[in-house]
C-alpha cells in the first residue's frame, strides 16, 4: 500500500515521519507527513520524528494478533 502525505497529500517516496504536538497534555496534532512536509514541522517548532511504514495493508499485519470479537 502506498502512503500519501496528510498535509500536502503528495506520494512519500523515502522517508515517513509523524508530526506531532501537544498542549497540556493533549494531543492536537498527529500526522504522518513526507520529507519536505517535516522539515517546514520543524521549522515551525513542532515534534517530527522518522517512521517506519509498512507495505501490509493494516488488516494483514494485524490478523492473528487479537481474537476474534465475533467468533469465526
């Protein structure tokens, strides 16, 4: 699967990252954003750090790894 860019909503080709930002403790910001879009994050003073993005679609990384709610 593919990962675009949540802000300017390009193809991350390379490295992802998660741009983040809290107040008092509250989460007001968490994007997962290419290259480019971290560095302006960083510019403007908010948390971006590199991520690994997994091809699987999240369906498949996570089958098996929780029972079944509904028992089949």
């Amino acid at each position: 699967m593919k990962r675009s860019c949540e802000h300017c909503r390009e193809l991350i080709v390379g490295s992802a990252y998660r741009v983040t930002s809290k107040e008092d403790g509250i989460t007001l910001l968490n994007m997962v954003v290419c290259s480019l879009c971290s560095m302006e994050a960083k510019r403007l003073r908010l948390h971006a750090e590199e991520i690994s993005v997994s091809t699987k679609p999240s369906s498949l990384r996570n089958r098996g790894s929780h029972p079944s709610r509904l028992g089949i």
